[in-house]
C-alpha cells in the first residue's frame, strides 16, 4: 500500500510555501511534479557524463549513449513493446502525433478518406489530423459522448461503417477522466482496416499499460506527465509499420550516407525519426521516472489516486450549485467541476492564496467545452503525492471561493 509521508518525502518542491501557505499541487494532468530520483539522474548525467551520443570513439560518448539506450529500453519494458527499435524518442506526445500525421499520414491519407477521432481528444490528437485532413482533401468524422462523458457505442460503429484509413483516440480523458476501452475500439477498428493510434498521456502516469494487449499501430505519452522531464516524450509503433514510413525530420543521426552525387540513405530504426542531438538528459529522467513508478507500484498510485477522487467528490458534492463534469463509472481521479454562476477561472484564482493549485479553462478540449456549452471547468488531479488532507484543504478551498464569488 502506497505511504504518502514518504512519496511526499521524495518530491522537494512540495515543502514549497505558495503565497504564505503550504503548497497543495493538483495540476497532475498538466504536468507531474519530479521526484529527487529523476532530478538526481538529470544532474548526474550533465555534472558527469554529458557527451553527444552515438558514432562517439570516446569513453565519454559510449556512457553516455549506453544511459540513453538503457532509458530506450526501460520504456520498451515499462510498455511491454516487443522490440527496443519500436520505442522512438520525440519532444512530447505532440510531437509524436505529428510525426505519425507527417510521415505516415503523408503517405497514405489520399483526397476523400476518413480519419476518425472523438469528442473528447485533447487538441494534440485533433489539430494534425485537422491540418493533414485540409492538406490531403480527407474527412474527420467525430464520434460524439454521453453527457456522462461516455464515447457513443453506436456513433462509434456508425463511424467504422465509413471504412476510416485511421482512428485517433485517448485512453484516458484529461478533462473527464473517462478511461476508454481502448483494446476492444483498436480491434474494432483494425477489422475495418484502421490504423490506430491511442493518446496515452493520461493512462501511463496512473495504471499499467500494455501495447502488445492493446494492440494498436501506435501509442504515444508524455514525459513530464509521468513524472519525468519536459521536452520528452516517446513514440511507440508497431516494428514493420514504422519501418515502412519514411522519415519526417532530416539532418544528422538519421542517416545512413549523405551524397551530392547519390543523394541519402537512412537509418534503421528507431534512429531513422530521430534527427539531431536529442534530449539526452530528458531521456535517461524518463526512464528514471518509469523505474521510480514500478519500484513504488503503477497500481497501487492509481489506486490512491482513485481514492482522492472519489473522496474529493464526495465533500464537493456538497457545495451547492457545484456540478461534476465527466460521471463515468470508469474513471481515473480526475475531478473536473463547474459551478452554477460562477466562472472557473473565478474560483482558480482564489484558491491560489490558499497555496491551492487547480487548472481551470479548456485543458485544450474546446469541442469538448462546447458540447456542455461551458467556457471550462475547474479541475483537480491528483499524483502519487497528494493526500486526503489535501483533498479536504481543495474542498474547504472551493467551499469558501463559492461564497465570496457569491
């Protein structure tokens, strides 16, 4: 069983003062605090092992490239991908859908095809489809929720009868904390011969996940929402698919031979996506934050996490006015909120004296905004490091926003 004292122990910047009181962090979804594990490796790597990695002779340069491959192949292990090649470097999961949207969307989405996301997508997994859907002459069909914060089982199906060259969709709302069944819609979607790529930037900070059982063509999450650096992030897809796709960014590390008179060969993987010197401290903390997450347990941080949620909609369940917004069954403990006349940003803002840091607007789901017709909500999210007195600090919190707004 997780023991919050000593998660908190291990994250200095929570001993933090905010405006004269203590630091309440629950800003999880847009971005985890870092353990010292990960600062340490960080620091450790830039004190006393930095060098470019690869082609290095030097001993310095074959350190350094042995820590980044080692991190490579710690997320392999942490996402059970058959092969190390599968595991691609970018700078965020941004990064990663637009490098599926450049190459592979680039080869194989023609003029009248059909991309498909949903409602609830965060704008990084709909603005490159939108982009490559106008460049190329496709259609984007959106499969819409319940007011639960459900996907429509039957918008879903009615979409798939439109033989979609890909299907784009989140494993776990940041908004709703909808957690989809993203191993059945990836085989229902494959049968119609979709692709499939899952947003997994709010399912590997909380739960384990397994992209051979999901099965599907890619899966991408973020660094810094799972406990490591910013400006990090990873690419997973399928070993044959990617080899097949031809390289997005051109420059150095991705080559084979470069000639005026021949002109270039390319890399294998997974090197071939990887131009230019990487972020090679983002990587090994990454794999240091993955590593920290199992030594404490991923089950046993979502299981805590769900107890802070449920918890936290319990005690506001009691400010009146205030309604949930995302009431799946299947949830993680993201907590999003709205309160009957008063704006979102209204109640972030006086939580702030209180040392209280929610996240209130959009969270980058604007089409799913318009289909509550809110401006935004206010949202609190929780990491392995925030406890039920905090729950109870929020809830006290927003108790006495309310009446002041009132």
């Amino acid at each position: 069983m997780l023991n919050p004292a000593h998660i908190r122990s291990q994250f200095p910047i929570l001993s933090r003062e905010m405006n004269g009181r203590p630091l309440v962090y629950l800003d999880h979804a847009a971005s985890a605090q870092k353990p010292v594990a990960v600062i340490e490796a960080q620091r450790e790597y830039l004190m006393h092992l930095h060098a470019n990695v690869h082609r290095g002779v030097h001993s310095l340069s074959q350190q350094a490239t042995d820590a980044f491959e080692k991190a490579r192949e710690t997320v392999r292990r942490h996402l059970n991908a058959a092969f190390t090649e599968e595991i691609i470097w970018t700078a965020g999961a941004t990064d990663a859908i637009n490098l599926v949207a450049q190459s592979w969307g680039r080869t194989h989405i023609n003029a009248g095809d059909v991309i498909v996301v949903t409602r609830m997508e965060h704008h990084a997994n709909i603005v490159p489809w939108q982009m490559l859907a106008e460049e190329r002459g496709a259609r984007l069909e959106v499969v819409e929720i319940h007011e639960t914060g459900d996907l429509i089982e039957a918008d879903f199906q009615v979409k798939l009868k439109m033989n979609p060259k890909l299907v784009a969709l989140l494993h776990v709302s940041n908004t709703l904390g909808t957690i989809n069944d993203v191993k059945r819609w990836t085989r229902e979607a494959q049968e119609v011969g979709a692709k499939v790529l899952v947003d997994g930037c709010q399912s590997v900070p909380h739960m384990d996940v397994d992209v051979q059982a999901i099965a599907s063509d890619f899966y991408v999450f973020s660094g810094h929402k799972t406990y490591g650096p910013t400006g990090i992030g990873v690419l997973y897809g399928k070993k044959e698919l990617l080899e097949s796709m031809p390289p997005w960014r051109g420059g150095g590390e991705m080559i084979d031979t470069v000639s005026f008179e021949k002109g270039t060969t390319y890399a294998g993987l997974p090197h071939k996506f990887e131009a230019g010197t990487p972020h090679i401290s983002g990587a090994i903390g990454l794999g240091v934050a993955l590593d920290w997450m199992r030594g404490v347990g991923v089950k046993a941080i979502g299981d805590h996490e769900n107890t802070l949620g449920a918890q936290a909609r319990q005690l506001l369940g009691k400010v009146e006015g205030l309604r949930f917004i995302g009431t799946s069954e299947d949830k993680t403990g993201v907590v999003s909120f709205v309160v009957d006349g008063v704006h979102p940003y209204d109640i972030g803002t006086l939580l702030d004296p209180m040392g209280i840091a929610v996240r209130t607007g959009h969270h980058c789901t604007q089409p799913l905004m318009d289909f509550y017709d809110i401006p935004g909500t206010v949202r609190a999210s929780f990491g392995a490091y925030n406890t039920l007195q905090e729950v109870d600090v929020l809830a006290a919190g927003v108790e006495r926003a309310v009446r002041m707004l009132r």
